[in-house]
C-alpha cells in the first residue's frame, strides 16, 4: 500500500526506476519548476529517457495550466502518446498528468498584521528609514529569480530620476542557497559587487540607496517588511509558482 511522492526535476528518472522495481506501488511526481514547451524539449538529447521517467508515475502535477499543456503536447510530439482530459494509457497503466497551483497560508499572512511583535517591528523599521520611500526584494539566491535585474532597474531609476535621490530606499533580501555551488559563488560576489557600485555613484552620508542582507527572515520580520513596503519587486525571469508573490 506504499504511496512514494517524487519532488522536482532532479529526479525525474526515478519513477520508472521504482516502477521497474515495484510494479504495484502508487507513484506521484511533482515538478516545481517550468516545464518547457516541446520546442524547447525536444532539444535534449535525453529528452525520451526524461519522458519515460516520468511515465513510471501514476499521477504527475504541475504549477500551472500552461506547464502540464506543454508535458503532454511533448509526449505527444515525442513519444506519439495522446491523451484525453489529461489522461493517457501506457504500458497497461492510466496515467494523470494534471495542475496543482501551491498555496499558502492565507489565514496565518492575513492574521498577522495585528500582531503586536510585528506591528513592533513595521515601527521600528519606519523610525530607522524615517520617511523614506520602501521598495522591498527578497528572494532566495537563483539565477531565476532576476535579482541582478531588479538592481539594474533600481540604477536606471537613480539614474533617470533625480529627485527619487535620498528619498527612496531598496532593502534587498537575499536568502543563502547552495553555497556550495560555484555558480552560486560568481551570482553573489555580482550582486554585492553591484549594490556596492550603486551606493558608491548614488549614496550619501545621510542616505543608502541599497540595504542588502544575506539571510533569511523569520515570519515575523518578513511579515514586517510585507507591511511597510511601499512596492515590492516581484521580478522572476520564469518560475513554476512565485510564492512570495501571494504572500
């Protein structure tokens, strides 16, 4: 009666390992990521080792409408599998391939501004930037998630706008992620190297244009800085579910 939930794309191979294996279990896979459409897909040179993986599941979600389309037109494109409503016979077995947008908490995000620690800190913030203007980040360290960009963005507005100068701050949260992985080393020492440049040409005794911090936020900081922001960059350059986006 075992049922095995497989997370993400780094595992994509395994189903069909566990099938071949266990034939009768119940398999589900959830991709948390973009899936390609097959213009895209099909440029893999394993792109078919990739789709009868996954074709070991019995159930296979996806963020978003878009996403599972795009699995099962490569199937068809790929492996000549059609399907109907989602769902497809292969090898004796019904396969579901279907969406499942993740949530959050709504009742715990909409709750907490009445907290009195975090109505604590949304005025300790406010004293300390004063009436400066608020434009919060924060993201995990990912090439995806357009960070750099968002920075790029805030210079051209220095740039462009002299009168925002010394009146508006960005806070710029970058959470640690795989810190063991060259790529993410170069992506970090870019972005420090950035913020460092706009402070440098923009900055003032009395005013810094970008407040980094390399860490990650309890729930009760977050949801403080949710509250006192006056915009939010939201600015992913593709995302499978952009959780910060309904928080």
């Amino acid at each position: 009666d075992t049922v095995v939930w497989i997370h993400d794309y780094h595992f994509m191979l395994l189903p069909r390992m566990l099938r071949n294996r266990f034939p009768n279990i119940m398999i589900g896979f959830f991709l948390h990521i973009p899936f390609p459409p097959p213009e895209l897909f099909m440029q893999l040179p394993w792109r078919k080792e990739l789709l009868e993986g996954l074709l070991g599941c019995d159930l296979i979600g996806f963020h978003a409408y878009e996403y599972t389309n795009n699995f099962l037109r490569t199937l068809s494109r790929t492996l000549g599998l059609e399907h109907k409503m989602g769902t497809l016979f292969y090898q004796n077995r019904y396969i579901k391939a279907d969406t499942f947008p993740i949530g959050i908490d709504f009742e715990l995000f909409n709750k907490a501004s009445q907290q009195k620690k975090i109505q604590s800190l949304v005025n300790k913030i406010k004293r300390q930037l004063k009436d400066k203007k608020i434009v919060f980040s924060v993201d995990r360290l990912d090439y995806t998630k357009g960070i750099y960009n968002r920075l790029l963005a805030f210079e051209e507005l220095l740039s462009r706008f002299e009168e925002f100068r010394g009146k508006v701050v960005l806070i710029m949260v970058v959470v640690p992620s795989r810190e063991g992985v060259e790529q993410y080393q170069r992506m970090k020492k870019q972005l420090e190297e950035k913020i460092s440049e706009i402070n440098g040409r923009f900055g003032s005794i009395n005013w810094t244009p970008v407040l980094y911090y390399y860490r990650s936020l309890d729930f009760y900081e977050l949801v403080a800085h949710y509250l006192v922001s006056d915009a939010i960059l939201v600015t992913p350059l593709k995302d499978g579910m952009n959780l910060i986006a309904k928080e």
